[in-house]
C-alpha cells in the first residue's frame, strides 16, 4: 500500500526490461525500481530542448558557390 499506483503498461514494459536483464524472479523491490528508472529517463528526456532534423543537418551544410556570370 505504500508504494505509488503504476499502470499495467508501465509494469510490464518493467517486466521485461528486468527479464532481458537476465532476472528470471522479479520480485516487488526490483519492479519498482525499474519503474522510477523508467521515469526518471521519460522525466529527463522532456526536460531537454528538442532539436528538430533540420536543425541538426544546417551546421553541416556547405555554403553556396558564387553563381558564374
């Protein structure tokens, strides 16, 4: 009861995550902890600025060729 409310999705994405960690029993501690670990990255990846694909590609351009006359 002191633990916070997780949705079925979120316990067994956990699940698994700890199976192909090689855990053949998952017990409570270990499904919880995966848990926040899951959060905390969800948590993390919304705090940084997203930065679209053009954004990444237009300090690689090269700059224009003078036009020939």
């Amino acid at each position: 009861m002191s633990r916070p409310p997780i949705s079925l999705w979120e316990q067994r994405a956990a699940v698994a995550r700890l199976r192909e960690l090689g855990r053949d029993q998952v017990d409570e501690n270990a499904l919880f902890s995966m848990v926040e670990q899951m959060r905390q990255i969800t948590e993390d990846s919304a705090a940084r600025p997203a930065r679209s694909a053009l954004s990444r590609r237009l300090p690689n351009r090269r700059p224009p060729i003078a036009s020939r006359r």
